[in-house]
C-alpha cells in the first residue's frame, strides 16, 4: 500500500497519513527520519521511525565514565571518578548526603558540565553528544519531575512530546506504561490529589516514557512511607527486568543498594572508594578486624550505654529495643573491652551474638578511620581544605 | 535539530503553561480582574477634565452694599444649574483657614466690604477666591472653574448693563465685551478624555507587566521545584523552553490587553479610531521588544525571588517614565531623555497615535523600527546569555 524510499530495513512502524489518515507500515531504523509518499492520497510526508537508535559502542557498557571531576568554586565535589556500567544491570551508587552522587547524575544526564574528564553514555559522549545522550536516557531526580495541575496522562503526554512520539505511539506507550504502575484508573486525575507514592510511581513512569536505555534513579525513595518504598523498590526490578532498562540508583540506603544493585560503587567526598556485587564488598572486610555485636542486656540503662559508646574501640553503638544494643567495633580485645565494662556496670549480658557482616560494616570500614587517613595520605601533596556534609560524620567515627 | 522542532516542543511547552495556568480559578479570576483595577483605578484617580462637582466651597459676604448679595444670588443660580459647588456660608478669612485645615471644605470665595462701594464709585469689585495649598490639583481646578465663573458672570454683568444703560441690543453688547469667541475642533470626533489618553498606555504596560513577570517567575519557579530538570534532559533546544515559556506569557499579557481594550471602549467610552488590526500588531511588537529583557534577567538570576524583585526594580521606572499615565512633554528634560531609551515610550506613543488619532502605519513606522531594534538587540544579549546559564 505504501511505497517507501530507503533501503534501511531494521523495524516496522505505523504512521497515519495527516492528510486521508490511511495507516501505513514504514521501515527504517529506529530514530530515523524519512520521507515517505503515501499511496492512498499521494502526499508526501516527513516521518521519524520511534525508538532509540543502536548505541555506538559494542564492547556491553551502557555507560563508561573516565576521570570524571567537578569542581564548585574550589570545592570537588566529584573528584577524579571512572567507572563503567553494564548494560542491563542495576547499579547503586552508595554515600552519605553531599558525596557527589547527585551531581555525577546530573553530568550523565548532560545537565551539568564537568570541570575535567568525560564520560559515554549509550555510546555517545556527555559533552559532545548530549543531544544524543539526551534521547536515551530517562531521570527521576531527587524533586519530583511533574505539574501538579495536570493529570498524570497529561505530563507524560507532554514529555512524550518532547521526545517526538506520534500521536498513536505515544497514547499506547502512555496506556502501556500505566497498566505497569496499575494508575489506568487514575489517568485522568491531577498529580495534586495524588498520594506521594502515587506521585512517585507516575514519576518513575514519566521517564520510561521515550523507553530510555539508561533509566537514572536518584533517591528514588527519599521521603516515601514503608509501603511506598517497597513499591518503588519492585517497580524499580521490574522495569530492569522487563525492559532491560540499565538503571542506575544512588541512595544512601544500605539495604536499599543491597536489595536492588548487582553492584555498588561507594562513594565518599567526592571519590569512588570501593565499586564491587554487594556480597564481593563484604569480602572485603572480612579479613579485617571490623566485627559486630548484637549484646542483650536483660537490665539496660543509660550508663551502660554511655560507658560502651566511650571505649576507643567502639565505632558505634544502636540500641534496637528496650535490651538489645548493636555494637560495631575494631580491633582483636573490643569483645573483652566491652564485657568488662558492662560487668564493672553490674550489667546482666543474656546474649552476645557475632554478627554477619553488613553492607553498612562495609560503608563503615570504607568511609570510616581507614578511608579518612587514606584519603589524607593521597591529598597530602596538596594541601586542599576539605569540606562537605560528609566530614560531621566522619569526626564522630574517629 | 531543526528550526521546526524548536517551534513544536515550545508549543508544547505554551500548552503546558496555559493548561496549567488554566486550571487555577484564582489565577483565572486575577487575569480578568486586574486589568479591569488597573482601568477604573487610573481612570478616577487621576481627574479627568477640568469640572468639579458637589465641592464644598464656604462663602463670605462682608458686602455692605446690595450687589454682594445680587452676586451671591447669581452665583446659586448658576450653581443649582451646574451642581459643581455645595456652597456653605462663613465668617471670614480666618474661618476659611479653620475650615480648610479641617479639611471641610476645599476652597472659599470672599466678597469683600467695599464690594458695592468700589463698583458704585466706578471701580473693579474684588472678589478673592481662596485656595488649598495642600491638595494643587484640586485647588488648580477650583481656581480655573471658579474664575472662569466669575469672569462669564461679570461679562453676564456688563452686557447687561450696557443693554440697559445705553441701550444697545443684547448681540451687540456681546460682541463689544467678548470681541474674541474661542471653538476646540479635535482632528477625530469626540471630546479629548483622560481615558482615551490612557488605555492604549495601559494596554502596552499590562502586556509588558504579564511578560516582565511572568517570564522570570515560570522560569525561576520550574528550576527551584526541579521540574527544568525535566525538560533540560529531554532532547529540546533550549530555546525551545525560552520560546514556549515567552508564548504562554505573550497569550496571557494579550488576553489582559484585550480585557482592557473591551473596557475602555465598553464601560468608558474610548473610541478606537485606527485599525484593530494594527493595534495588535502593536501589542506583539511590544511583546518582542521586551522579551530579551525578560530572559536576560531570568538568565542571571538563580532565585525566583530575585527575579521578581529585579523585576519590579525596572517596571516601576519604566511605568511612570515612558508616559503611561502622564504625557512625556510635561516632564523635565532629563526625563524625557531617559525616556526615550525605554521601549514601552515607542510602544505607548505608537499605540496612542492608532487607537486615538487613527493614524496609519505611515505615521508609526519609526516608532515600530526603534521596537524591533530594542527587541533585536535586547535578544542578540539574550538568547546566549540564557543558553550558557541553562548548561552550567
């Protein structure tokens, strides 16, 4: 019925005629434009074949950062930072708040410029392409990305838009992607009577709407109730798994990066401190003299606490409940230390239980004692004043 | 990415502001109610014409003669036919002043003692008209009202007495006392009115004011929710974020300009004399002589409330001093020179000059060249100034 003109045969798209609206079947490769005759009418049209177009790069990164820097005035807040995504998978970006994670998004997502370095996403370059970068690659920023007064098909319309999806394209994308989230019911209403983890959902949704290869998930549960939280956090999966989107997540949520993340790069001040699976990063310490302690104490008061928390060995201390504490510590006599102590207190221990370690003994490890003097090890030739959030914490722990 | 896409994602972006602009009742009510303030506010505040009505005057006849009270009575007469004056008697000077410090009345006419003697003995009866220092466009009103009455009442006065005296007729005796008649003829129909002075002043200032405001607001506003965000990631130029946003605030500014417009002629009687059609094109003039500076400003501000406040710091002068509400002519000269480097000056006069006198282009083409190069260099700053901010 249709008669095209090129000989790029990759994919099959529908496309009314604007002018009889007979529906015709044009093949070209995915993004690309064409001018097609459609024979029922015989008028000639521009059309622009959906989809993302084939990411330079074969070597399976999805995306591959080199010696990424940006400064804020004097202050780095990246600081000479490489790694590389795999395509397909979720990756976690771990730290505190202020330790760069937002702002190597915001470079990813060609919203910042970096001071040095550079970095390839889709197999396009951040700085020359982001054009490019730009058509595959979705965001859910830490604030929200949508209009309160408009409904939930309303803004993903719009940003369908914005991302040149024909009309019938993007109204079955919009129905698809709201059938993934189960708001087709919602549709229709404003974001402004929506729940917070309903906002989010259709947030989430929102970026998937241009299907991005790389999906970038920053914070993606900061604020959310319980419920919310474990929504997102499934949503988040599916749409890897289904879509194969590659996902990366930053968040400073232990349990978060070890639930969702294939791997996990930990980041402090700036700098990629360990980038390893969750359970390789575990490894890590467990040849290491971090150990930690669940202690039940059957008659628990605040002086026992006090007196544990002041031993030097003691890296720090949760009380769960009414008897039980969570004790992190260093060195070969901690255990030794803290009976003692607790017995000079008149402390009756129950329980002292060895605990596995976590992800957060690991964080802990890394951005504790041992990664402060290393990092003033290597900025020892240059004698910067280092700030950030990131340093309160830090001087607890020592 | 082609001229062509820049247009249709602004266009998107126009839709989303006005859908969300559109959904607030309150912002709704605002855009019709605003124009219509700014239309009566300015329309009484400032007096239009030189009449006066109902003005409390208090009167003192110290007359000892007959023709203090003759005048008097001729004085009320014409009064209760033109209702300008509520007269109330007083005692004398010092009782005007007590008066007028209360703020009872706003002016007083004193027949003094020697009235009748003075006319009598062939001399020029005095009457002293006395003034409110505090308020001098009132008192400038009453003097001109109260001595143009005066002087018709003594020319009433002398006809009369020539008629009678030495009996020459009635036309005669005119035309011997008032040799010279005085008729206005304006170059278009209708009495001059204030209104017609400053609607198309308004019309070219709210347009101005909806974009000056909203401009920097939808901007600065969308970068602090983090909503920018969203559309600096998409694959759009960035101007098409600028141009879209400058399309929903162009639509918003011309659909108050036109509320204007229907009031002015509708509730008071402004006539427009030019073409519809070269008025608008007027306001969208304005409209592109303005936009650099409302993206200049919005480039190197952070904070919406910085922005607004940038703003409001350049309106104010540009309202008072481009000659919205007052003509240029009466300002000093230094004035009238900043004036003229202020695009809203062009776009107030042009637009006067169409809706009051009916000119045509012709008349106006030089005031259209100075707008289009305001707006084209204003932009030339603009558009590289706001593409750099948008990728810091």
């Amino acid at each position: 019925m249709i008669r095209m003109e090129t000989e790029n045969t990759q994919t099959t798209h529908q496309f009314k005629c604007p002018h009889c609206g007979t529906i015709g079947g044009y093949i070209g490769k995915p993004g690309e434009r064409l001018i097609v005759t459609c024979v029922a009418c015989n008028s000639k049209g521009r059309i622009t074949i959906p989809g993302a177009t084939q990411p330079q790069s074969t070597n399976g990164n999805a995306i591959e950062i080199t010696h990424l820097r940006k400064l804020f005035g004097d202050f780095p807040a990246v600081d000479d930072v490489s790694f590389v995504v795999k395509k397909g998978e979720i990756f976690g970006l771990l730290g505190p708040n202020g330790a760069g994670k937002s702002t190597i998004i915001r470079m990813l997502c060609t919203l910042t410029r970096p001071t040095q370095g550079t970095a390839s996403v889709a197999g396009y370059d951040i700085i020359k392409q982001a054009g490019k970068v730009r058509q595959h690659i979705g965001l859910v920023s830490e604030k929200m990305i949508m209009y309160d007064e408009l409904t939930a098909r309303e803004n993903l319309k719009l940003f369908g838009k914005l991302y040149n999806l024909p009309n019938e394209l993007l109204h079955k994308r919009i129905d698809e992607l709201l059938s993934f989230v189960r708001m087709e019911k919602w549709a229709d209403h404003r974001i402004n009577t929506f729940s917070t983890g309903m906002k989010q959902r259709i947030n989430v949704i929102r970026a998937l709407v241009n299907q991005p290869e790389i999906l970038y998930l920053d914070e993606p549960t900061l604020g959310l109730d319980p419920q919310s939280t474990a929504e997102i956090r499934e949503l988040t999966k599916r749409i890897n798994a289904e879509h194969g989107t590659t996902i990366i997540l930053t968040t400073h949520i232990m349990f978060e990066a070890e639930a969702l993340c294939k791997r996990i790069g930990i980041i402090d001040h700036g700098k990629i401190v360990a980038l390893d699976s969750p359970a390789n990063l575990k490894k890590l310490i467990s040849g290491t003299d971090v150990t930690t302690f669940e202690i039940e104490i059957a008659n628990l008061e605040p002086q026992m606490i006090t007196a544990v928390q002041s031993l030097s060995s003691v890296k720090s201390l949760v009380q769960e409940d009414p008897s039980h504490l969570l004790v992190r510590t260093t060195g070969d006599d901690a255990f030794d230390n803290i009976i003692d102590t607790l017995r000079k207190k008149n402390a009756t221990v129950r329980m002292v239980k060895n605990l596995e370690p976590s992800l957060e003994d690991v964080f802990l490890h890394l951005t504790g004692r041992e990664a402060r003097e290393k990092v003033s090890e290597n900025n020892t030739s240059n004698a910067r004043p280092r700030h950030g959030p990131g340093r309160r914490r830090a001087k607890r722990i020592r | 990415m082609s001229v062509k896409n820049v247009i249709r994602h602004s266009g998107w972006i126009c839709w989303k502001d006005l859908l969300e602009f559109s959904r607030s009742k309150l912002r709704l009510i605002m855009l019709v109610l605003m124009p219509l303030f700014m239309m009566v506010m300015v329309g009484f505040i400032f007096p239009s014409g030189s009449t006066i009505s109902d003005t409390p005057i208090a009167l003192v006849n110290n007359d000892t003669g007959t023709l203090g009270s003759s005048f008097v009575t001729q004085l009320e007469t014409i009064n209760n036919q033109t209702g300008m004056m509520d007269l109330r008697s007083a005692q004398d000077f010092n009782d005007i002043k007590t008066k007028l410090q209360n703020n009872d009345i706003n002016g007083g006419i004193i027949i003094p003692e020697n009235f009748s003697s003075d006319i009598r003995s062939g001399k020029q009866g005095l009457i002293t008209i006395v003034i409110d220092q505090s308020n001098p466009q009132m008192s400038l009103t009453i003097q001109a009202v109260l001595t143009k009455t005066i002087e018709a009442m003594g020319k009433q006065t002398a006809i009369y007495n020539m008629n009678s005296t030495f009996h020459v007729s009635i036309a005669t005796a005119t035309s011997m006392v008032t040799p010279y008649t005085v008729e206005s003829k304006g170059i278009v129909p209708g009495e001059p009115n204030y209104f017609q002075f400053v609607a198309p002043g308004i019309i070219a200032m709210v347009v101005m004011m909806a974009l000056m405001t909203g401009l920097p607001h939808a901007i600065s506003y969308e970068k602090d929710i983090g909503t920018l965000d969203g559309m600096l990631a998409a694959p759009i130029n960035r101007l098409s974020i600028i141009l879209g946003k400058v399309m929903a605030q162009t639509v918003r500014g011309m659909i108050q300009g036109f509320i204007i417009l229907i009031l002015a002629v509708v509730l008071f009687g402004v006539v427009i004399e030019g073409n519809i059609l070269l008025v608008i094109f007027l306001i969208l003039l304005t409209v592109f002589s303005f936009v650099g500076l409302g993206i200049l400003i919005t480039s190197f501000t952070d904070k919406e409330e910085t922005a607004t406040m940038v703003m409001m710091t350049l309106m104010f002068p540009m309202m008072f001093l481009s000659g919205v509400f007052f003509p240029l002519q009466q300002m000093p000269w230094y004035m009238q020179g900043i004036a003229k480097f202020l695009p809203l000056t062009y776009a107030t006069t042009a637009l006067r000059k169409v809706m009051v006198l009916g000119a045509d282009i012709t008349a106006v083409w030089s005031d259209v060249l100075i707008l289009v190069g305001f707006g084209i260099i204003l932009l030339a700053i603009a558009v590289p100034m706001f593409q750099r901010a948008m990728s810091k």
